[in-house]
C-alpha cells in the first residue's frame, strides 16, 4: 500500500521559511527582541501552513480510498455483467432444452454454468476490494489530534 504524500508544489505547499519554521524550532533563540505583531504573524503564518499541509493530506488519502472504492465497483459491475450474461443463457437453455430433447440445451446448460463460475468469481474479488476500502483519512486525523497539544507547546502529541 503506498502512502499520501502532501504536494510538494502548487498551492498547498509549505514555503521554505515555513518549513525551516516546523521544522527544527531554535529553542536557544531569544525572542525578547522580537515585537509582539511579528510573534502574532510567525504563529499565524504557522498555523496557515499546517492547516494547508493537513488538508492537502486530507485530499491526497482520499483520492487513495476513491480509487480502491473505484476498482471494487468496476469488479462489481463486471459481477452484474456477468449475472446478465447467467439469466441469458439459462434462458437459452431451458428454451432450447424443452424444444429440442437434450442436444442444443445441454450445450446452452454448460455455458451458463460456466458465466456462472465467472460471475461468483469476480463478486468474491469484487468484495474483497470493498472490505479493504477505509474512507476516513486515518493520517489526517492522527495528526489533527496533535494540533491542540502543539499549540499548548507539547511535543510529539499526548506522553
């Protein structure tokens, strides 16, 4: 499974002042000569980034969980396909079973069993893709948890 990455370009990406920002903080660095407006921008610029950097990968699992939900509906259709292509041929056979005493209907019996076959088959596969779909962004969530305590000045989310 591969995992979301948030763009690196475009316009959800971080810039490189924002970056180096949340990156690696300076606990060293004195902010005493810092005026409180520019303090108040940092933490707004800060904010603003993280929550671009969370809803772009918001959007990137969400594309990830559509596309798995996408392939297990075009298994499904293929399953109905299928199905039709069952109810055809078992038409065909019981009609050419009743009138023609065996030959023709035990022909048309043997390939409707065989689309039969096929069509459990791709419903089994079809179902199994659907069971692995999860629609909720579990990234997005375990680091939007964090933002509170990042804002208290904890790190590394809840000890």
């Amino acid at each position: 499974m591969t995992v979301p990455t948030p763009p690196t370009s475009g316009a959800y990406a971080p810039d490189a002042a924002a970056t180096d920002r949340l990156g690696t903080p300076d606990r060293s660095a004195d902010v005493g000569d810092t005026s409180l407006g520019d303090l108040i921008g940092n933490v707004t610029r800060d904010l603003s980034t993280l929550m671009r950097q969370e809803l772009a990968l918001a959007q990137a699992e969400v594309k990830q969980e559509v596309s798995k939900s996408a392939k297990g509906a075009g298994l499904f259709a293929g399953a109905g396909v299928a199905g039709f292509f069952v109810l055809m041929f078992l038409s065909m056979a019981l009609y050419a079973g009743l009138s023609n005493v065996m030959d023709a209907g035990w022909a048309g019996l043997i390939v409707a069993v065989l689309w039969a076959i096929i069509a459990g088959a791709l419903f089994a596969v079809g179902r199994s893709k659907m069971q692995q779909v999860h629609p909720k962004p579990e990234r997005t969530v375990d680091t939007l948890s964090n933002v509170p305590d990042a804002l208290k000045g904890n790190r590394g989310g809840s000890a």
